[in-house]
C-alpha cells in the first residue's frame, strides 16, 4: 500500500549525505537522457498561486510531481510519487524540510564540483530556512571552519547564527554588512528574496565560486551584471528552467550580454562533459532554480528507508 510521511516521518529519515547523493544521482542521470524534467508552472490569482513541478527518474522507479501553494499565511509542499513502472502511487510526502534540504543538496553538489578544494570560509546572504540547509550542505563538501551570515535582521540573525554553530560545530558568526560577507569569502551563497543584487563584484576575490539559490523568478534578483561578468564558467541546474526562471540570468540574456551557450548544466560537470572550474583564480557561479527530479531521486530514497524502518502511515487509494 502507499505510505504518508509527514514532516515528522522526514524529520528522522533525512540526513545531508542522503540529499546530496540523492541529488547528485539525478543530475547525472539528466546529463546522461536516463531522467526528464518539465519547468515548473504556476497558476496565479490575487491571493494564492499553485506552483507544480513533474518529472521522472526510471533509475528509481520513480515519476511524479511536487505541488505547493503560497500566500500570505504560507507555504504548503506535498510530493506525490509513483512507481515509473507500474503507475502505482508509492508515498506522498509532506514536503517543507524535504525541499530545504533538496535545495540546500543542490549547491552542496555544486559547491563540490565547481569549488576549490582548499575553500574554507563562507560567506551567505540569508538567515532563513533556506539558508539552514545551505550552510549544512556547504559544511558536508568542504573543510569550512568560518561562515559569515548577513541578514537584515539583526536578533535573529544572532540567533540563527548560535544555532547553526551548535549544529555544525563551526564558526557561523554574523557578518556586519555585505562587503564582510563577500570579502575574503571562498565560497559565497545566496539564499534570499531579494529584488536587487546583494553585493558587488570588486568584493569578489580570485577562485571564488558563488551559489545563487533565490532567484527562482523574474521579480527577484540577487546577483548584478558586474559579478555574472566576473564569473569564467555558469553552471544551471537545467538550461530549459533557467531560460523560464533565472532572475539573475534574464535580464541579460535579453540583452544579448549573455548567450545560452555560456550556460552549463550541473550533469554536464558531474559527468565529465564539461570541466566546470578551468583554473584555480576562475569565479564559477551556480544559479539553482530547483527542479522536480532533485525531489523525486530523493523521494524515492525516502519511501524505501520509511518501509524498512516501519515509519509512515499506510494511505487507502492508489495502490
């Protein structure tokens, strides 16, 4: 029968090793015509939008979608799964701490690719829910031993800061202005709504390598001409989402100051068809948009460890 697993099942299922080999599965088997991805859609009215993003992974058995409202009082995510094979439903998830920390995954994989070896300082734009597993995935690629976190909130920015530190046991302290964040920073985040770009690119220094994780839509922007010009090699997690989605990347590529060409996919890098960082001073950047199979892959891990360890609730319909 199919299982519900509630946020509660997730929360003692999911671990960052889990995400980030789950996700970096997928986009190896996007790169390689083994997965298919469909953009997300959304369908608007003045107080809620839907959002849905489908997909399927037949390496996992897996095809589905994922479906979330929005509105002022919140945010609601379910990922429905079923058996690519079969068409039968095998769980549905609640999925707000599955999507953190998917997307959280998503510039952990890219950090591993794209960042230098020897990156052990941090700096990250944002002090939400995002941005918790950010930093843990960050931590889980690279020896980071300082990250450097700037809201504009200053108490909970403290806050969140503490408490990151005792979860990861390293220096996450907060970063007084967004010059300290970026400056001396090996790697640098983004996990904001923000409409206009964080930082500038004269802050930047050589080999740095960037992950923008905000700027899912045309109204947000996180990053300016100035540091996409700096940046040697842009990797997407798909080519198809950006060219709908990138906030960050549009603008210019209606002006022709950007070309799709330039625009690398993340299964591109992990399987070798393209080398991602060309030099040690290069500064690569990730624009992640998030993507139906990044949940799926995961999705499908889920469901197997919920069945071998008895957690989830058995669902009367779709079996």
């Amino acid at each position: 029968m199919p299982l519900f697993l509630s946020e509660n099942d997730i929360r003692q299922l999911l671990t960052m090793p889990l995400a980030l080999e789950a996700v970096e599965a997928v986009h190896r088997d996007l790169s390689l015509a083994q997965a298919c991805d469909v953009p997300r859609q959304r369908t608007r009215l003045p107080q809620t939008t839907l959002h849905v993003l489908q997909g399927a992974v037949p390496t996992q058995d897996a095809i589905g979608y994922k479906v979330y409202t929005s509105n002022r009082s919140g945010v609601r995510f379910l990922v429905h799964l079923y058996s690519a094979s079969s068409g039968n439903l095998r769980a549905v998830f609640e999925a707000d701490r599955l999507g953190m920390m998917r997307t959280g995954a998503a510039s952990g994989v890219a950090t591993r690719w794209l960042a230098r070896p020897d990156a052990e300082v941090a700096g990250v734009f944002g002090a939400g829910w995002q941005a918790e597993g950010h930093i843990e995935a960050l931590a889980a690629v690279r020896p980071l031993c300082r990250v450097k976190v700037y809201a504009r909130d200053r108490a909970r920015l403290e806050v969140f800061c503490l408490r990151m530190s005792e979860q990861l046991g390293i220096a996450v302290v907060p970063a007084a202005s967004p010059e300290e964040t970026v400056r001396g920073s090996a790697i640098v985040s983004t996990v904001t709504t923000s409409a206009t770009p964080l930082f500038d690119a004269e802050w930047l220094s050589p080999g740095t390598h960037i992950n923008a994780a905000g700027s899912n839509s045309l109204i947000r922007r996180e990053l300016g001409e100035d540091v996409l010009k700096r940046c040697r090699t842009i990797v997407v997690d798909s080519v198809e989402t950006a060219l709908r989605e990138a906030g960050d990347l549009l603008p210019l590529l209606e002006k022709g100051r950007l070309h799709v060409r330039q625009l690398v996919e993340l299964g591109e890098v992990i399987t070798g068809r393209h080398g991602g960082r060309l030099a040690a001073d290069d500064v690569t950047l990730f624009e992640s948009q998030g993507m139906a199979i990044q949940d799926l892959g995961l999705a499908a891990r889920l469901e197997m460890l919920a069945r071998e360890r008895g957690l989830g609730v058995e669902l009367p319909y779709g079996g």
